[in-house]
C-alpha cells in the first residue's frame, strides 16, 4: 500500500466503478482493509464534489440513494443512474444484486 490517504484511496476505487453499477460505502471500506469504515467512504463521498468522478455510483448496502442530497438539483443522483440503465424507484435502485459492483471480488489488490 502506498502513503495515500484513505480520502484518495476511496476516490481511486470509485474512479474504477463501471458504467451502469453501483457499489456500497461498505463494499469500498473493505477493499480498502478498514471494513468498518462505510461512513468515513461517506465523508469521502460527501467531500467528492469538486472532483470528477462517478459518485452517484455509490449508495448504501441496501442500494438506497442516501447521498443524494449532495447532488446539485433534486433528482440528479437518480437521473444519472437511470442515465447509464440502472432502474431506480422511491430512491432506492431495482435488481441491486444484478447491478452491484464488488471491488473485492472484481479488483485483484488494494489501492
């Protein structure tokens, strides 16, 4: 692992999340080693805006859009979703399991 901070590492996974998935904040905690980290990955989220990346691909276990308050506009995490085909109904997103990304399971060592 290199001298990055847990901020960056959590931006360089999602960075990886492909077009069309989701992941979870806790999916991210633990590729990165810290499994009981889903909230600081969601302090990480929250301090995402001024950077280019996909966050509305992250929501929370049960796939439920709970960062979209931080979104610019009211449905804009929703309307990116469903932008790259992922169904998503009263916030929360349909056939998760199908559309979930795991980065322990697809990325092969940590960041």
């Amino acid at each position: 692992m290199t001298n990055k901070n847990f901020y960056e590492k959590v931006y360089e996974v999602v960075q990886l999340i492909p077009y069309g998935r989701v992941t979870s904040y806790g999916a991210i905690a633990t590729y990165l080693g810290t499994a009981r980290s889903a909230r600081m990955v969601g302090w990480a989220m929250n301090n995402s805006s001024k950077k280019d990346m996909p966050a509305h691909r992250v929501v929370n276990r049960k796939g439920l859009l709970t960062g979209k308050h931080h979104f610019n506009g009211t449905n804009l995490m929703q309307q990116l979703l469903e932008s790259e085909g992922i169904k998503v109904i009263d916030n929360q997103i349909q056939d998760f399991e199908n559309v979930f990304w795991n980065p322990s399971q697809e990325l092969s060592q940590i960041i």
